[in-house]
C-alpha cells in the first residue's frame, strides 16, 4: 500500500473523512503542485497535509519574522515534521521592528514574502474577520468574506478539522504563544468573544458569521460593478461613490480605509473639505476633477472623478 493509501486508511479508522474535506476545499484549483505558507501552527501544518492527501506535490514556505528567540528553531522542527510525507519546507526571514500595529505589520510582511502561496484561512478566521473588521468601523469591503479559491483553499472547513487531521497522522504542530496574547484585539475574539456569544446564543455562530460576511462580499460585487460603470462618479449615491473611491484608492496606494476616512475622502471629491488625512501620512486633496493622493516616501497618485469625459 502506497503513503497515500496508507494515510487515507488511518484517518477512515479515527473516523477522519479526508475526501470530503478535501471535496469541501478549493485544493483542486491548483495544478499539479500546491505552493503553501506554512507557520506551523497546526491550521496551516493540516492544510499541508491535507494538499499532500490530494495527489499534488506540495512546498510549503515558512516565515520567520524574528519576533520570538525560538522562532528561528521552528523552521527546522516543522521541516522534520513534513518530511515524512515528502514536503519540502523552503524558510525565509522578515525583519520586523517593535512598535504599534505589530500584528498587522508582521502579517503585511509575511504576505508581501508568501505571494500568492494558499494559506491556511478556514471558517473560523472568516468570523473572527468579520468581528475584528466590525468593531473598528470597516466599510461593506471590510466585513465582506475573503474569497475563496487558490489563494485561500480551506475557508469552507473548520478550525479544528485541520488539527484533527494532524493529530490523526501523528504530526506535531506549534502551539504559538502570542496566539493567546490578550494584547491582540483578534485573540480575544477567538477566545472570549466568540465563546461568550455561543453561550448566550447556544448555537455555534461561527458558520452564520461566515455566512454573513459571504453575503455581505456579494452586496460589494453587486454594488462594484454598478459603481465601475458609472461614468460620472460624483452622481452616485453616497454609499457606491465611498465604494468607488475605497477601490481606487486601495489600487494606487493599497489601504484599506475604516468607514471614517471614506467618509472624509468623499467630502474632498464633493468639495465640502479641502483635504483629508489618511493613514500613513497620506493627504488626499482635489486638483480639478481629480484627486491626488500624497505622502512621504510614494510618488502623487491621481483618481479622475470625470471618467466619462473625453476632455479635462
């Protein structure tokens, strides 16, 4: 009996249905190989292996951001724990120096590292983003479901299925400590808020916030392409112009701007303010029908208000 065989018929013992995960998953969208960032937690350890128990070769890739004196020793430890099933396990370091926004800088980091590798994003994280995401006054954009798909294979399976599956294969993951760090807005989501709420309401929530924020990512498809085919922005209703702009402006700086500042980016392109403060540093003013957007260390960039017009 080949591994695969072999590993398929130890989870049907332990009552472990690696086939209907996998169904569940978006795994087939990969080719021949799935490339996987691996942390080694088990969330990303089990969708390892779970792209291994598809046929595919796999690679993961491990960041070390250098923010833990152990960290450096993972990479190696979750190597041993992959190369029984013959998954090469590339390790790359970030530099991430102590401040505010630790947690966001560190993930900013790891993803510019990782690319477009499948992360290990389940169910669980779809609701705990849509709470985070909530609480700090996200537009629709914010509390709107990733998309799942190559990029995140696993969002339609849970937390624990993936760590069921490594404990099932005898595989060994790391318990990171600052998963359980209260500083971190997202732990205590995870570890009180959501529990408090399947108290009260005696009902596992997790799967209706996701199904929330996957309703909510379909509003903002709906509701895009309805602002994209605007040809003069500046009549739209408030809340598709503030759509309109969050795009835009996510597409030549890359923020993702709080309900707060859209609202203040659009009364710049309505002319009831002369500029606005985003994050970063960056001022966003109106030039004309245009608005530009600069800051310290980025070149101006420009969104046109008058798309529909062949002359300026």
């Amino acid at each position: 009996m080949n591994p695969l065989s072999q590993a398929a018929a130890l989870l049907s013992e332990q009552g472990l249905d690696a086939g209907g995960m996998l169904a569940r998953s978006d795994i087939g969208l990969w080719g021949s190989s799935v490339t996987v960032g691996v942390s080694g937690g088990a969330d990303s350890v089990g969708l390892a292996l779970l792209a291994w128990l598809s046929g595919r070769r796999v690679v993961a890739i491990q960041v070390d951001h250098g923010l833990r004196p152990e960290s450096p020793a993972e990479g190696p430890f979750v190597a041993a724990q992959l190369a029984r099933f013959s998954i090469p396990v590339i390790q790359k370091r970030v530099r991430i120096e102590p401040g505010p926004n630790l947690e966001e800088r560190a993930r900013i980091a790891r993803m510019a590292v990782l690319g477009d590798c499948a992360t290990a994003h389940t169910l669980d994280d779809q609701a705990e983003t849509l709470l985070a995401n909530l609480f700090r006054g996200a537009s629709l954009a914010g509390v709107a479901a990733m998309e799942a798909g190559r990029r995140h294979p696993v969002l339609r399976l849970r937390r624990a299925e993936l760590r069921q599956l490594c404990s099932a294969l005898s595989v060994e993951w790391i318990e990171d400590p600052s998963n359980l760090d209260p500083r971190f807005v997202r732990n205590r989501i995870r570890h009180e808020v959501i529990p408090l709420v399947n108290e009260i309401t005696g009902r596992d929530v997790a799967p209706i916030l996701a199904r929330t924020a996957g309703m909510n990512r379909e509003y903002l498809e709906a509701a895009g392409r309805l602002a994209d085919e605007a040809r003069e922005p500046l009549e739209l209703p408030g809340v598709l112009l503030r759509m309109w702009l969050g795009s835009k402006i996510r597409e030549c700086s890359g923020l993702r701007l709080s309900s707060y500042h859209l609202s203040g980016v659009e009364g710049v392109a309505r002319g009831q303010l002369r500029a606005h403060n985003l994050p970063d540093s960056i001022v966003v003013r109106r030039r004309g029908d245009r608005l530009e957007l600069s800051g310290p260390g980025m070149p101006a960039a420009w969104i046109d208000l008058n798309p529909g017009s062949e002359e300026r």
